[in-house]
C-alpha cells in the first residue's frame, strides 16, 4: 500500500506531521473539533493522496486531539501510501455506510469544519447524525496554511513555470505552427509539450485568434489562425503537484500601430502590478496600481476581470488580487499577475506571469519574453 501520489513528489514525508500539527493550533484558535476534509486538494496537502472524485466516499478526519483517520473505500486503499504519525487508514466495505462511521468519529463534536469541495451529499447526510454540531469552512482553518508556500512548494511551482516558459519560447520563436492551423490544432499542440516537459496532466490550454481573443476564457475550437492577427496562448497544468499558469500573446505578422500601443500599455500594467508584490502590501492594492496604468490611458472599459489569483496545488486559490480583499501579502503568497485588454468583435490581449512574495522583493516565476513578438509561423 504505498502508492505514491503527485504531491509527495513536492513534499518531504516529514512535513505532513508538522502540517498536521499546525492545522490542529488553527483549529484551537478558531474553536473547531473536527475537521473534514473529502475531495479537494486540502486532503492531499495534509496527507499526500488525492481521493478520486467518486460516489464512494473518501474523508479525512482530524480530530483537534487525538488520531486522524482516513475513511476510503476499501478498492482505494491500495493506492494510499501510509503514514502512520499522521493518519490512521481506516477502509470500509462496500456494504457499509461511511457516513454514520465518519459520524462516529466525530461523534461529540459541537463545531466542525467541512472542506469547500465536499459533495453536497455526503453533509446533507451526516447533518442528522450530527444534530448538536454546527458548520463552518475548513478553509478558515487550511487556508492560511495553504497560501503561504514552503521552500520546497516555491521550488516546485518554480519548475513548472520553467517547464511552460520553454514552451512559451518555443512560441515566441516561431517554432511553434499557427497560420493555416485551428485553434484547436494549436492548443492541442501545446497540452502535448506540457507533457514532454514533464507535466503529470494539461489543466488547459487557451488558443484565442484575432476577435476570439477579446473573450478571456475563450475556448479553443476550428477556427483557423490568420495571417496579420493577435494570437493569445493562456496555458498550464499540474507538474509533481503543483501548478504552472502563464500567458503570452503573439503576432502573425506586422503590428499594427494600435495594437503595438495597447499592449504598450498592458506590459507597463504587468510591470507595475508585479513590482508592486512586496510583503505587506494588501492584495487589492496590486489590482489598484495595475488597473491604474489601463485606466490612465483610455483601456480601462476593456480590463473586465481581476488582476490575479492564488496558485499552488491548484490553479485558482487564496489570495486573489483583486479590489476588496485587503489582505497583506506575505512571505511565500503565489499568485498570477495577469492583466488583459478586450476589444470587442476586434481583439484581445493578456500579459500574465506567476509571482512569489518574498522578503526580498517580488519573485516572477515566469521568465519569457515579455514582448509582442512578430512570428511567420
């Protein structure tokens, strides 16, 4: 039974104990007796397994004092790599309710905390066999945990951002096929190299031509790239773990004149926003002073989305940069730096690194050419 998973790849063994035994001083301080963890990626933080998103349930119970056990179902067990100082593994039977034995080992608990990616299912039936219990979010507990990398999640979020800058060169090069292929074509071509350079799955991979890129979450399909249009190419996945994210965008052709100015204005935004990332500074300032650069110079109606967002174990997590959230950066906070011009029915642009908050100053993680370069390809 030891299966490893992606994420032990990133994580030392030793270091679930002591995750463990700081997510149990947060529970203390936020008054919770037990927590929940089913899928989502707070399991595999604390224990290195990833539970398949299944019928089957699958839970994590920490108690704040005592043994923390996992309830899997027993054909999952053998893909488990045991450690027994932070978890006990408890499999059940296919005949057997999981439910009423999660309830059990909670059992006496007045507040618990559930993960976010619970399924719906799996609470509403444990609610009446936990009638004195009341509910809040483990992520008040986990997050704060989450949020603030290590030296080894920085290294491996490090990695894959190399992985995608050669990609990212490669595109920027010309190396990389566009005029006369779909975007599809394109995308698929990049979600291969993910993998060749050594990503364990493509998360996606953006491919937007000409007016399609104006929609910033624009979905790959058969229309094919031109000659004389703006190629933007927003792509990532999951590597020992951890993720990449990154975005550029490329010419076929000639720049023209408006265009060469609005991106102009994108890569100072871009700048501003990761020169910005100094420990201390509240998130929502970020978004402020990058929003600014595109406000200032007639573009704000077309930045229709936050500056950033949290990365790590996945792709979308705490802090996001974006106006309301006040908290200060700290040491070891990953997040995007990604903002975006959109025309409507004309274009659209993106300029998008990852960066790490250090007592040094701002880290980018992403390192390929920041310009909109001309390709032939």
């Amino acid at each position: 039974m030891t299966v490893m998973t992606a994420a032990d790849h990133a994580v030392d063994s030793s270091a679930y104990h002591d995750r463990l035994m700081r997510v149990r001083s947060a529970m203390a301080e936020h008054d919770v007796d037990t927590l929940l963890l089913s899928v989502g990626h707070d399991l595999p933080y604390l224990t290195g397994y990833t539970a398949m998103p299944l019928e089957r349930l699958t839970m994590l119970v920490v108690p704040r004092a005592g043994v923390a056990t996992m309830v899997i179902p027993a054909l999952e067990a053998p893909r488990v790599r045991e450690l027994s100082a932070v978890f006990e593994l408890l499999p059940w039977g296919e005949t057997q309710d999981p439910v009423s034995i999660v309830a059990r080992l909670s059992s006496g608990s007045t507040k618990v905390a559930v993960g976010d990616q619970m399924w719906a299912r799996f609470l509403v039936e444990l609610l009446p066999q936990l009638p004195e219990a009341s509910y809040s979010r483990a992520v008040e507990v986990v997050g704060p945990m989450r949020m603030s990398k290590d030296a080894a999640e920085i290294d491996a979020l490090a990695a894959a951002g190399a992985a995608v800058d050669t990609i990212a060169g490669e595109l920027q090069r010309g190396e990389i096929p566009l005029v006369g292929r779909s975007e599809a074509q394109v995308s698929a071509h990049l979600s291969r190299r993910m993998i060749e350079e050594g990503h364990d799955k493509v998360n996606f991979a953006i491919v937007a031509a000409g007016e399609n890129a104006a929609s910033p979450h624009h979905h790959a399909g058969s229309r094919v790239i031109r000659e004389g249009e703006i190629v933007l190419c927003d792509f990532g996945g999951t590597m020992a773990g951890y993720c990449s994210d990154t975005t550029r965008c490329v010419f076929t052709g000639d720049v023209p004149a408006e265009v060469a100015e609005a991106y102009a204005v994108l890569h100072e935004a871009q700048r501003v926003g990761v020169a910005a990332g100094v420990v201390g500074t509240p998130c929502e300032e970020i978004d402020r002073v990058t929003r600014k650069v595109i406000d200032d110079a007639g573009y704000g109606e077309y930045f229709i989305h936050r500056t950033g967002h949290g990365i790590g174990m996945e792709e979308h997590e705490d802090p996001y940069i974006v106006e309301g959230n006040s908290l200060p950066l700290d040491a070891g906070h990953a997040y995007s730096v990604e903002p975006g011009i959109y025309v409507p029915g004309k274009w659209g642009m993106r300029l998008e690194d990852i960066v790490v908050a250090t007592s040094d100053g701002p880290r980018p993680l992403n390192t390929s050419d920041h310009a909109l370069l001309s390709v032939s390809a």
